[in-house]
C-alpha cells in the first residue's frame, strides 16, 4: 500500500511553470560552449549583430529562415529551434492573459466553480480570476466569453421548467458540460434505433427488478447495444436537471441523468422520457428534463416534442388500456395487484396516482424505493466496444445477446 500511495505521488502532474525561457537562453548556452561571440554568429549566418542579438535576449521571434542558418553554425537540428520557440510563445501567451474585465469578471461570478473544483473538472489551485477564467474557458472547450454565450446560451435547448424554481443557465451549462466529456469517454456500439425500439418493452420490467443497482446495469447497457450513451451526473445546484437528451455526432444520442429527486420512479420516468426525444426528436437540439412535480406545466405544453417525450414514457410505462383501471385505484393492495398485471414497478403506479392528485404525496413515498449512489452499477460493461458477434446480429436484424424473444 506504501508503495502504491508513493507511486501515485510521484507520477502526479506538476503544474505549469510560472516563467518562459526563450529559445535565446539555448543559444547563449551553444554559442559558450562553442567558444563563439554574437558577432561571430552573425557574421557566419548571414544576419546582422543586432538580429542575433534580439533573438538572444527573447525579443525577436525565431522564424525557419534563421532556425535552419542556426543549425547549419550551431549543428543543433532545426525542429529543435522551432519546438523552443513555440514553447517560448506559448508560455507568454500563458503568462501574459491580462485580468478579466468586467463582462468576464461577471460571467466568473455566475459559475458553479466551487462545485466543479469538487467534482474534479477544475483544480483548486490557482484560484486567481485569470487563472479561473482560463479554466472555465478550457473547460468549456470555447476561447473566450463571447464564444462561450454562442455555444451555451443558443435557444438550442428545450427546457422543462417547474413554475416553483428558476433555473441557472451556468448550472445547467456545467452540467450538460460534464455530461459530454463524460459520454465521449463511453464506447458503444453502431446507432441501431430498431434495435432500441425492440427492446424498449422490457424497460417495463425494468422498473420491477431488484436490486437497482442491477436493473439500472441492464438499462446502460441495453442502450450501448443499441449505441445510446447512458451517463450519470451528480446535479449541479441550480440546473434542477432530471436527465438531458442530445446528439454528440448525427449518430452518436447521449442520455444524461442526475438521479435528481433520488427516488426509482422520477429515475425510470425520466430514463424513458429521454430516449422518447432520442427516437423522435430534432438530432440538433438539446433537451432537458428539469420538471418538478407536475409535468404539463405551461411552458412544457407550449413544446410540442416536449408533450410528445412525456406521454411517449407515460404509455410505455402504464399503457392506455389500463389508464381506467388506475383511476380507480385507492388501496395499497390494489395498487401492488395492478403492478403487478402491467409489470411495472408499484412505484410508479403510486407517482400517476399522486400527480392525478388521487393520492398524497406522504402514501404515494411509501411505495416509492430510494436511490443511493451505490445502486450506480460499474458501468464498464457498457463502456467496452461491443464483440464482432453482436456486430454482426444486430445488423442481420436479429435480438441483440440476452434479449427476449418475442
């Protein structure tokens, strides 16, 4: 244990440092070991005294031109000139990032930088405002404030907003952020919308398994073999996300969850949401789920994709058919005989009942199982690439390894 702890410190990242060398303090080193003055140097590559001089104190850059006479005096290889001098401006450039000003100072202030520090996708250290703006920026993948607002704040984005809670657009952005670089890391297999189409039934069932931890295994990976990226992201606070759907490439559908709520119904609910945008909706847009309690609130209304995602789950769920049966019911023993003819888990049949105001929020809590972080299954299955054998059965059109049969 010693010896690993001691191997995790020495391979741990220095930071970068604080000063640029410029590639003139190389050459002042060679020209010493060479025995040989500026003027010498000059003289033998053809520039003037001045030239070599200001390419020796850092002021002029080193173009090819006097990289290559350099190595024809120095024997020190061109690349090698010109990797120090792009060292060189690189660190300036690193060192020399002026303080923000007050639009970017603003924007510093809206962001959840404490909480991305403490999920790891910022370092603590530096913390300076210069330091963090290039962080954010970084972290982003944008090159500064104004480019940051064209990729993020785009009316792309179809929102499910409760009228309770406002939502901030710096969370939400943070959030579907680390949902991004968190699905590029995932591999799953060919885009296959049949194949999902097929397998959705079985969500049903889903929903009934235990332990959770298993039934949520079987859904990531039911969704890589189809190639939908399932990943799970902690909220960040004020982004009040259940799950976000978008495309990472035209045949690359990542589905985001937060496991906000904590509770298995709003986890299936929103699982089946997300992958009703995945197989109906606009690929260029972004959709996130951040309804509360009641889902047909006026703005989720006034989207139509939005209404279509909610009763596509809903019926896939709960069917129509039985819709009648579950407006009549009232005890507990006739809610769990329900669930148990769909074959759907009691919870939510207790979370319809609750929002159709038939029961409270207290009796319908009592069926509805809660969510730990330890019912997150090791997802490593579902980040591997699928074998050549799942290649090939699913693109003869035939039910992926451990599906049923119709």
């Amino acid at each position: 244990m010693a010896d690993q702890a001691h191997a995790r410190h020495r391979l741990r990242p220095m930071p970068p440092p604080d000063y640029a060398v410029p590639p003139g303090e190389t050459l002042r080193d060679r020209l010493d070991e060479l025995e040989m003055s500026q003027v010498e140097l000059a003289r033998r590559t053809g520039l003037t005294t001045k030239h070599v001089n200001q390419v020796v104190q850092g002021v002029a850059s080193l173009s090819a031109d006097v990289a290559q006479r350099l190595e024809f005096v120095t024997g020190v290889p061109t690349p090698v000139w010109l990797r120090l001098e792009a060292d060189y401006r690189s660190a300036r450039s690193r060192l020399e990032v002026p303080e923000p000003d007050d639009d970017e100072l603003a924007w510093l202030h809206d962001m959840p930088v404490r909480q991305l520090v403490r999920a790891g996708a910022l370092p603590a250290a530096p913390a300076d405002p210069p330091s963090r703006l290039r962080q954010l920026l970084r972290f982003f993948g944008v090159a500064d404030v104004r480019s940051y607002r064209r990729v993020w704040e785009l009316p792309a984005a179809a929102f499910r907003q409760s009228r309770a809670y406002d939502v901030d657009p710096g969370a939400v952005a943070a959030w579907l952020q680390l949902g991004e670089l968190a699905g590029r890391r995932v591999t799953v297999a060919d885009w296959d919308p049949e194949g999902l189409r097929r397998w959705l039934p079985e969500l049903r069932l889903l929903t009934r398994r235990a332990p959770l931890r298993a039934a949520i295994a079987d859904y990531c990976q039911a969704c890589a073999r189809s190639g939908v990226t399932v990943v799970f992201v902690p909220e960040i606070a004020g982004a009040r996300a259940y799950g976000a759907t978008r495309w990472l490439a035209p045949h690359r559908p990542l589905v985001q969850l937060s496991l906000r709520g904590r509770t298995d119904d709003q986890l299936w609910e929103t699982a089946a949401h997300e992958l009703g945008h995945v197989l109906m909706h606009d690929r260029r847009a972004v959709f996130i789920d951040t309804c509360e309690d009641e889902p047909d609130t006026a703005e989720a209304a006034a989207d139509a994709r939005e209404h279509e995602a909610t009763a596509f789950a809903r019926e896939l769920l709960i069917p129509p058919a039985a819709e009648t049966r579950l407006l009549g019911l009232r005890r507990v023993e006739d809610v769990l005989g329900f669930a148990a003819d769909v074959g759907v888990a009691a919870s939510i049949v207790a979370a319809r009942l609750q929002r159709h105001g038939i029961w409270s929020p207290r009796q319908a809590g009592r069926l509805k199982r809660r969510i730990e972080d330890r019912d997150l299954p090791d997802l490593a299955a579902a980040r591997s690439a699928p074998d050549d054998a799942s290649r090939r059965a699913r693109r003869a059109n035939r039910p992926h390894p451990g599906q049923r049969g119709d």
